[in-house]
C-alpha cells in the first residue's frame, strides 16, 4: 500500500509506504515513490495520517460477561475509532489472576480485529507464578482500594505484587482510591432513582477527590521503595496528577512513575449529572467542572504521559438499576481518537500531543515494540483522518456491544481508514458513508 500526500501529526506531507506489515519508507510527496504494479494507492491529500492509538485500558468482558461486550464487538470499535492495540483488564470471570485464566482469556482473543495486551490480576489466591510464565503485559489494573468488590487489595498485598513485578521488569497499573475517605452521608436517603441530578451526583459526592490523591500517594510511595515500574490508571483529579509529577521529577530509577486520564474525566464533569443520570456512574467518579479543567490544562501542558479510555460497558438495562445498584463504568474506546482530535480540531491541544499521549508515550511506557510512531521499521498501525469533516457521537452509529455513551450529542473526528500492521481492519467511504471491516488481524503484542 502507498499512501500519498498525507499531512503527519507535526505539519509534515509525506508519502508513505507499507510492506510486509510494516512502514517501509516515509518520504516527502513527490520524491520518488512510485507505485508498484498492483499497489493499492491511498490517495491522503487534504487528510492526516496518525500512528494508530494505544488504548492502554480495556474492559472487553470476555470471559463470563459476553452481552456486555465481546472481543468481536470490542475490537470492531476500536478498529473504527483508531485504536490498533487494546490492553485488557483482569477482572473478567473468572478473573485473570493465574496462567489457566490468562489461556482462557488469550483464546477469547483471537477474534480480534487489532493487537492486545492481557494484564494480570492479584488477588489474595493470585498465582504469580503461572501468571508470570505467560506473555503477560502488565499486572494491573491492581485495586489499591476497594473499587469492584472482590478485586480490591490491601496495601501488604500491593507491596507483594510490587515486589513480583519489579523482580521480572514488569509494569504495574493502580487504581487509586482510599475507601476510608469516602463520605457514606452523600448515599443517604432515597438513590433509586436513574435520572435526577441531585441523585446522579451522589456518586460524585461519595468517592471524594481527597480519596484519589491520598491513595496515588500510597502508590507512588510503595511503588519507588519496591523500584517497581508504577503507572496511575485514569486519574480525575489536578491533585493525583501533580503527585505523579513530583514523584517523577524526584525519581531516582530507570521507571519513573506515570498516569493516564480517560475522556470522560477530561470532557465530562459533574454538570453533566443530570443529563447522564446512573449511566455517568463509573470509579473514580465524574468531578467538578474547575476540576476537569484542571486535568485537561495538565493534559495540554504536558503534565499527563497517556491517555486511555476504561472502556467498560455494560447494558442499558443494568445502568438503569438506581444508583447503588447500577454497575461503574462507560464505554468509550472508539470516541477515544475522535473526541481529542477534535480538540485538536477546536484550536485546544496540539496534535502532537494527541498523537503522543494516546499513541507513542503508551507504546514508549510499556516497551511495545513497533507501536506508537509512523517511521521505517515500524509496524503500520496507521490511522487516516480528515480534520475538517467532523461528526456528531450516536450510540447508534458506534460499533461495540454497548447501545449508549456518555457522549451522545459531541462532535468527533472518526477515521476513514485504520490499518494494523498494514491490514485494513476499518474503512469508510468519505462520501457515501459505506463502512466496511477487515479480518481479524490482532495478536498479542508481547509475542512477536
């Protein structure tokens, strides 16, 4: 495949050519490379070729919660959204917490349309040893704090899995929130209800931010005794995304502490309450409107390494529950790529930022070999966009299992083409609208 005239992520208009999975040559249009006999040409004037997004936190449900989502239905929407490479989470049922889950998992996955990473989980009966054994990409994400219920550890138990991990160079996902500093008074009183406002933010109200950054400071302090590699998962708070800064600044080793923030923490806040009602329901919890745009004026000024999404879907029917008993979470890895890019578009991050903190910073921080940039040699996980054409978000024009998203109404930059290591897996007619997908091409990204 040659793809011309396509304008990259720092203003440069090159063509570029794919083979044998691989980009195979990056050069300024016109200087030379000609098509071959039969070549599929890509003709990208006018557009933008990005290196296809890491979307570092998955929750793809497979094993034991399939009407949720599915790794069909989930990669199909990475793959139209842009993302090339998943990292799946442990709690699934059975969770994946020893080598007999993780096969278990790794077989599900074969359907897949993009690349993936399975993480491990830990668990009083965790099996590191068979974990370990396994092309594992990371432990985590670990649940400092009591967050899902039975994946929830204590802090000698986070030491132990530290000390695993830092012994076989692995990294170490956290989800960081100090159960013992939430407000149990914000659930009082009636919560059945899906819409209200006042009932929607009692979420908000009860897993407080003081809650979040007391436990990344747990996590950054166990983390640089054990020389663990240590990264923050979906920090909503300026106050957990500073703490990671300093710890950075101050850090000694080869690892130095990391975050991620998801879109919904960085484009929804605790004003949209009553418009999400229990489907805005997700750990941590939306925040106030100044801290939101804390986060995101630290995501534009470099402060934060990756943004992922905690795709977590569930079921219309189960978010309808009431408040108590409505599981967390939103789904949200195909808006991934399309909200940011049109933040871009909207004069308020800087593509190269984008394409860093979803794409090369992910692939830099967890050693994925190949992924993350558009240059010889490496894989062609390409992404082709047109940055004037944006569109409005529906549920009903996404692809994953989940018929809803908290994003309902916002405008998004969606891709006309994805390829994952030169295989189109998502393609869509600029003009007609005609959508199309390839065949499962993923692998597992810690097996090359």
């Amino acid at each position: 495949m040659l793809i011309t005239g396509a304008e990259l992520a720092d203003g440069r208009v090159r063509d570029v050519r794919v083979r044998g999975g691989t980009v195979d040559a990056v050069e300024p249009t016109n200087a030379g490379l000609d098509a071959d006999a039969g070549e599929r040409v890509v003709d990208a004037r006018g557009r933008h070729l990005l290196p296809g997004a890491v979307d570092a936190h998955v929750h793809f449900r497979e094993p034991g919660a399939s009407h949720k989502e599915t790794w069909t239905s989930g990669s199909r929407g990475a793959a139209a959204g842009g993302v090339t490479t998943v990292v799946d989470q442990p709690n699934t049922s059975p969770p994946t917490v020893d080598g007999d889950a993780f096969d278990e998992k790794a077989d599900l996955a074969a359907p897949s349309l993009v690349d993936y990473g399975i993480n491990g989980g830990v668990t009083a009966d965790w099996d590191p040893e068979s974990l370990f054994e396994r092309p594992l990409f990371a432990l985590g994400e670990v649940f400092l704090a009591d967050s899902t219920g039975e994946m929830g550890i204590a802090l000698d138990l986070f030491e132990e899995a530290l000390a695993e991990a830092a012994a076989r160079d692995v990294p170490v996902t956290v989800h960081a929130e100090d159960e013992t500093l939430f407000d149990e008074s914000a659930l009082d009183g009636d919560l059945g209800g899906v819409g209200t406002a006042a009932n929607a933010d009692a979420w908000s109200a009860y897993r407080t931010a003081e809650a979040e950054a007391a436990a990344v400071e747990r996590a950054l302090d166990a983390g640089a005794e054990s020389d663990a590699q240590v990264h923050v998962a979906h920090t909503s708070t300026p106050e957990g995304i500073d703490a990671v800064v300093e710890a950075r600044e101050g850090a000694t080793g080869d690892a130095p502490p990391t975050c991620e923030v998801t879109p919904h923490h960085l484009f929804l806040s605790r004003e949209d309450a009553g418009r999400l009602g229990t489907f805005g329901r997700m750990n941590p919890p939306l925040r106030s409107e100044e801290r939101r745009a804390g986060v995101f004026r630290r995501l534009r000024d470099g402060d934060v390494d990756v943004v992922a999404t905690d795709h977590a879907p569930h079921t219309v029917a189960e978010k309808r529950r009431g408040l108590v008993d409505a599981p967390s979470g939103v789904p949200g890895v195909e808006t991934l790529y399309p909200l940011l890019l049109e933040s871009v578009r909207k004069g308020n991050l800087s593509l190269e930022c984008v394409r860093d903190v979803v794409a090369a910073n992910p692939a830099s921080i967890f050693g994925i070999e190949g992924k993350g940039r558009i240059e010889p040699g490496a894989d062609a996980d390409l992404v082709l966009v047109d940055m004037t054409n944006p569109r409005e978000i529906e549920a009903g024009a996404l692809h994953g299992a989940a018929d809803w998203t908290p994003f309902e109404g916002l405008l998004g930059v969606f891709p006309e083409l994805t390829t994952v290591r030169g295989e189109v897996v998502y393609e869509r007619d600029p003009v007609t609208g005609a959508e199309s997908f390839g065949e499962p091409a993923g692998r597992n990204v810690r097996e090359r």
